[in-house]
C-alpha cells in the first residue's frame, strides 16, 4: 500500500501490519472507536424505547365457491376472486372509507392536530393496512387446503387494532355480497334493455316486411308456387269454361235446330181441314227426312268448325276444309229449297179430298208445346252462355294478372331477401338475448340468496398480545454494531493519515539501519496526569448523559406509555 509522505516528496510503500500493529492500533485508536459505538448505542436505545409500540391485528377471510356448480347455473361476475378483492380494497380504503373508519374509532389523534385529513388518510393506507393475495391456507384442522387471503391492520392500541381489523373484515365480506349482487342484477337489467331494444327492432323489422308484403301481394318469391299453382287451377278453370262455352254452343245449336224443324212439322200441321193428295203426303215425308238429314249435317259441320278454332287459327288447312264442307251443304240446301218450290206449280192436279184428323191437331199441339220447350231452353242457354262468358273473361283477367305477378317477382326479390335475412338475424338475436336474460335472472337469484362465491371468516381477528414493531434488541444490536463499525472506520482512517513512525519495526523497515537502542519518549507528570484526568472526566460525563438519557426512554415507555 503506498502512501504519501509529507516530509520528502518521495514515497515508500508500507510495511504489512501484522497481529501486534493491529493491537497497537487498538489500543492508540480506542477513543475514536468506542465514541461513536457508545454513542449509537446512545441513540438506538433512545429510537427503540421512543418508538411507539404498534400492534398487528389479522385475519384470515376464505373464498367460498358456489353452492351451484357453474356448469349448471354460471355466473354474472366475470371477474377473478384476486381481481375483485383488489377492486373491494380500493373501495373498502377510499378515502371517504377510511376517514370514517378513524372518526368512528378516534384513530391518529396526534397525526390529525398537525397533518390534514388527506396526509393521515394516505399514511393509513400505505402504513397499517395490509391486503394479501388470494393463497391456499391451510385450516384449523390440518387437512385441507383452502383460497383465503389476510387482512391486517397495525396501530398503536391493541384493542382499537383489533376492532379496526374486524371492521375491515366487515366491509369486505358485505362489499363482496353487494359488489357480486349489484353486478348480477347489473347484467340482468343490461341484458333485459338490450332485448327490449332487440324487440322493438324486430317490430320494425316486422313492420317493413308486413308492408312490402302487402304492397307486393302475390309478387313475393315465397309466394311463386302458389301463384304458379294459381295460375294452374285458373287456367284449369278457363279450359272447362271454355268447353262448357262449346258444349252450351253446340247445345243451342242443337236446339234451334230442333226448334226449326219443330216449326217446320207445324207448317206443314198448319190446317186439320184441307185437302191433300197421295203423292203431296209422300212428297211432304220425303222432303222432311231430306232437309231434317241435310240440316243435322250442316249442325253437326258447325259445331265441328267451332271446336276446331278454340285450338286453330281460320287459317288453318282442316279449318279451311271444314269452312268449305259448311258451305257446300248450306248450297246443297239452298238448291233443294229452289227444287221444292219449283216442283209445287208444276205438280200435276191429282185426286183430292177434305179431311179433319184429329192425329194431325194433337201431333200440333205437341208440336207447339214442344217449340215452348226448346224456346224456353234456348233462354236458359243463353243466359248459361252469357254467365259463363262473363266468368271465363273473368278467369282470363285473373290468370294475366296472376301471370303478371310471376313475371314481376324477380324485381323485388333482393329487397325481399334482405328483410327476411335481417328479421331472422333480429329474431335470433332476441332469442340468443333471452335465453341469456333467463340465465342472468337464475344467477341474480343465487346471488340474492348469498349461494354464489362468497367470503367467509375463516380466522378471526386476533388480538395482539405483543407488539410486532418495534423489535427493540434488533434496533439497539444494529445501531451499536453501526456505531461500532463506524469507529473502526474513523480509526482506520486516522491511522491512514498518519505516517509517523510508530515503533522499532517501522524504523528498521523504513530506513534499512540497524537499531543499536532506543530511547523513550520523556514527558511531565503532571501533564499526562492532567491528559488522563480529561479523558476520564469526559468518557464519565458522556456515560452518564447517555446513560440518563437511555434510562429517561426506558421509564417514559415503561412508566408513561405503557400504563
């Protein structure tokens, strides 16, 4: 080690102390490393025994699950049980909470008359009160393990450190039944106004899609099939209104057939008196069966023509035939009316006579109630006819109308599509909102009868016998060691500063000479007598002013405090 001497401007190194150096340096250094011991252990015993005693109060809160497992009924509080205590904690040591916990219990009397409310509010918090995390306890029994977490509380007095204690055990149970209440039927009113306004949404989905339906009737694509099947049976209903059309045609055809042939047997029946020959009989029956053959041809030409257009246009070749087959059996006819009254003025005279039979006036009267028959029946007809072409134009406005629906169910079907797929996108979510409505009500009720996660005692809370803090023999052994090793440090750096020689090993060391004598050090009596009688006076003045001042702190905290 080298050092400086301040003599010469050189500079030696330092010999190695050994064990008897060291002693020495004890011993010339004594003064300067018992000092600042005795002083610290001065100072420690006045902290220790000025310290106010502070007592710790716990206990022991357990975590209680559900008694309905979650599988069956879950949960509205969606929070962790660590997670929610240190939610209760920040409400349990809010400021207002604590400020009444120390009103109530008249905590802090002295940091109250010099420190606002706010400063002995926060040295509360940070200080005496003391959360632990959630951690597997074990209980009483031994057996089992169990989450809890602890709750602490130091103060000066052990009896309001143990009422406190309780009082935060308290609030902390209660606030967890109500902060796990509140959320339950938080999320039930929640989920409850979200499916109210789910409901209403869906009114008005419900409302949009009512009115295009009723403004779309019949044009939605939901409804092609039964248009389509409407269109079916009204066109259905059109070809059997039309073949009842043809048949009341050929019916009335048939009739006024009937009815000229009726009329023409009453001509010929006209008088019951005249005068007729053989051959105008024969001629008369032979005429009848000609024309009446000929008429029924022509009749049945006719109705044949009218069936054969419902299917083809006039201009159709089996049309065009049948029109031609008509007409040249109309001539035919036409020709044998021109023979007939040709025939009459040349007909020779013949033998006549007079006769009245009465064949011939019944075979009239038959006839003419026949004629009122088939007029009557031809009226029916008519109007049969006129019924059925009115409702055949009927059928044919409703089968284009029906049509026309069809055709424009394409235009809307992209709107339509998308009120039905947000109406069922509504309705599933107020389906999905009230089945989970009906859950949060379940769980509401189960926290309303404290059957959910709850907190329960599982230790009390203690009341302290001794107090945790100070430990006054830790306080009192590190101050004196402190001042002890203080010492040795102001020795040792006395000793570096001073560079002197301090006995014959230094001297051999330093100037290399052999040492032949030495000669002590000669001083007056009455000087040294002087020097020690100091020392003593001042190390028995400083024993005694600490002394009394460590038995002055021992009798104010045993004599004033304590009692």
């Amino acid at each position: 080690m080298e050092t400086e001497n301040f003599d010469s401007p050189l500079s030696v190194n330092r010999r190695p102390p050994d064990i008897e150096d060291y002693l020495d340096m004890i011993r010339r250094q004594k003064a300067w490393i018992l000092g600042p011991a005795f002083g610290a252990l001065v100072v420690a015993v006045l902290a220790a025994f000025l310290w106010p005693d502070t007592y710790l109060s716990s206990a022991v809160v357990r975590v209680v699950p559900p008694v309905v497992p979650d599988a069956f009924v879950p949960t509205n509080v969606n929070m962790e049980m660590s997670q929610r205590i240190n939610s209760m904690a920040q409400q349990i040591l809010s400021r207002t909470a604590l400020t009444n916990i120390i009103n109530s219990y008249g905590l802090y009397p002295r940091d109250r008359a010099r420190l606002p409310m706010e400063d002995v509010v926060e040295n509360m918090r940070k200080y005496d009160v003391r959360i632990s995390n959630v951690v597997n306890f074990t209980t009483s029994e031994g057996k089992r393990q169990v989450p809890a977490f602890q709750i602490s509380f130091a103060y000066e007095n052990r009896s309001l450190a143990h009422k406190v204690c309780q009082d935060l055990v308290t609030r902390f149970i209660n606030e967890n039944a109500r902060d796990r209440t509140n959320q339950s039927t938080f999320t039930t009113q929640f989920l409850k106004d979200q499916l109210d306004m789910s409901r209403r949404d869906l009114e008005v989905v419900e409302d949009k899609l009512a009115r295009f339906r009723v403004t779309n009737a019949g044009k939605l694509p939901d409804q092609v099939p039964q248009n389509l099947q409407q269109l079916n049976a009204l066109e259905q209903r059109l070809t059997n209104l039309n073949t009842t059309i043809n048949r009341v045609k050929e019916d009335r055809l048939m009739m006024e057939n009937q009815l000229r042939i009726y009329k023409e047997q009453l001509r010929t029946l006209s008088s019951p008196t005249e005068q007729v020959t053989v051959a105008q009989v024969q001629a008369a029956q032979e005429k009848n069966e000609r024309m009446s053959k000929l008429d029924n041809d022509i009749q049945q030409m006719e109705l044949q023509i009218a069936a054969m257009k419902e299917s083809y246009k006039d201009t159709h070749p089996d049309v065009q035939r049948a029109t031609a087959a008509l007409n040249f059996l109309k001539k035919k006819r036409e020709v044998m009316e021109k023979e007939e009254a040709a025939r009459k003025p040349a007909a020779p005279k013949q033998a006549t006579r007079t006769v009245i039979n009465p064949n011939v006036v019944r075979e009239a009267r038959e006839l003419e109630a026949s004629i009122q028959r088939l007029q009557g029946a031809l009226e029916a007809k008519a109007l049969e006819l006129d019924e059925a072409l009115k409702e055949a134009q009927r059928v044919d406005v409703a089968v284009k109308t029906t049509q026309a629906r069809i055709d424009a169910t394409p235009l809307g079907e992209k709107e339509y599509m998308d009120l039905l797929r947000e109406r069922d996108l509504v309705r599933e979510r107020v389906e999905e909102l009230n089945k989970k409505q009906s859950v949060s009500k379940i769980a509401t009720d189960l926290e309303n009868r404290q059957q959910g996660e709850t907190l329960e005692l599982l230790d009390p809370a203690s009341i302290p016998q001794k107090p945790s803090e100070p430990n006054r023999a830790v306080i009192i052994g590190a101050g004196t060691g402190i001042g002890f090793v203080l010492g040795l440090l102001l020795g040792a750096g006395r000793e570096l500063k001073d560079t002197s020689l301090k006995n014959l090993k230094d001297v051999r060391a330093y100037t290399q000479l052999n040492i032949l004598g030495s000669i002590p050090l000669l001083e007056n009596d009455l000087v040294v007598r002087r020097r020690r009688r100091l020392g003593w006076l001042a190390w028995s003045t400083a024993c005694i002013v600490g002394l009394l001042i460590m038995s002055g702190s021992m009798y104010y905290y045993y004599f004033v405090v304590k009692v």
